[in-house]
C-alpha cells in the first residue's frame, strides 16, 4: 500500500515504511528522508486498506511539503543545535515527531494524502471511515469518562491521547475530507 501510494508523491526518493509493534501506539509519523512509521494500534484500528492508504498518504504528504524538515529545523534552532541534518535528526527525541504540526500543515497532509491514495484508486470512503472512528474515539475516550470503568478504559487507550493532542479535531477534518 505505500509503495502505491508513495509512487504519487510529488518528491521522489527511497520511501521506508514500518510498523512498531506497540499496540498503544495509535498514531503514525513522518520523518525526513522518507520514513514513514505507524504503529500497531493504529493499524489494529483499520478496517480496509483504503483506510491505510489514507493515513500513509497523510505521512507521505508530510515528507512531501517538507513539513518534516521545519521540525528538525526547528528543533535544531531550540535546542541551538550546530549539526548537520542527519545528526540533528538523531538527537530529537521521538516525542517530538509524535507531538503534531500546525493545524494548516494536518490539513493540508489530509487533503494531499487523501489525492494520492484516491489517485491509485483507493476509495476516499477509507479517510471518512477513518476518520469517523477517531471521532466516536474522540468524543468516547477525550471528552469525557462517566464512569469508572469508562476510566480503566481511558487508561487502555492512553496511545490515543497523544494523537489527539497532535491533530485537528476529527469533526474538522471530516468536514475537510467531505
């Protein structure tokens, strides 16, 4: 799936993908030079491949506006950092990678994702389904545990606080994606 999708990428280069095995992991990330990661409770999450295809197009799209590189770029100029690339990319802790880019840049890596998934003939349905069930987890998990048990379960998923914490609302990104 993303040697289809990543074939549309306007940047050509080596793309990487791999999965880490943490079923806490609900999320994915991008980094410089073609790496794309997802993690096994995001996968686990999926029903389709179309709705893998949106979420790697997602990443892909992240490599491809160079949204990536402002992160190391940025982290570099935090951390006041005087290396080249590759060695500063190696010195950002993977939180940072996790912790999310501007809401215009998620947009806009939803939108260009979803063009090259659909582009090789993945259905858009797979970024509405997905992104619907972010939502049900959402509203279900973040807004709000009414009970106790709903407490126990919050702790189980708490992969998800991270994603939620790095993207726009799901209601948004529906909207966007309709």
């Amino acid at each position: 799936v993303g040697e289809r999708v990543s074939a549309q990428a306007h940047r050509r280069m080596p793309w990487q993908f791999h999965v880490i095995a943490d079923p806490n992991l609900i999320n994915a990330f991008a980094l410089p030079g073609g790496h794309v990661f997802i993690g096994r409770g995001l996968l686990d999450q999926m029903t389709s491949e179309d709705e893998l295809a949106f979420v790697l197009g997602h990443e892909i799209e992240h490599i491809d506006h160079y949204h990536t590189v402002e992160r190391v770029q940025w982290e570099a100029q935090l951390h006041h950092l005087d290396l080249d690339v590759v060695a500063a990319i190696v010195q950002i802790p993977m939180s940072v990678w996790q912790a999310g880019y501007s809401k215009d840049d998620e947009f806009e890596a939803d939108r260009e994702g979803l063009r090259l998934a659909t582009r090789v003939g993945y259905s858009p349905q797979g970024a509405l389904k997905m992104l619907e069930r972010f939502n049900r987890l959402h509203d279900e998990y973040v807004v709000h545990a009414a009970t106790p048990v709903d407490e126990l379960a919050q702790v189980a998923i708490e992969g998800l606080s991270a994603y939620f914490r790095s993207h726009p609302l799901p209601s948004e990104r529906i909207a966007q994606v309709k």
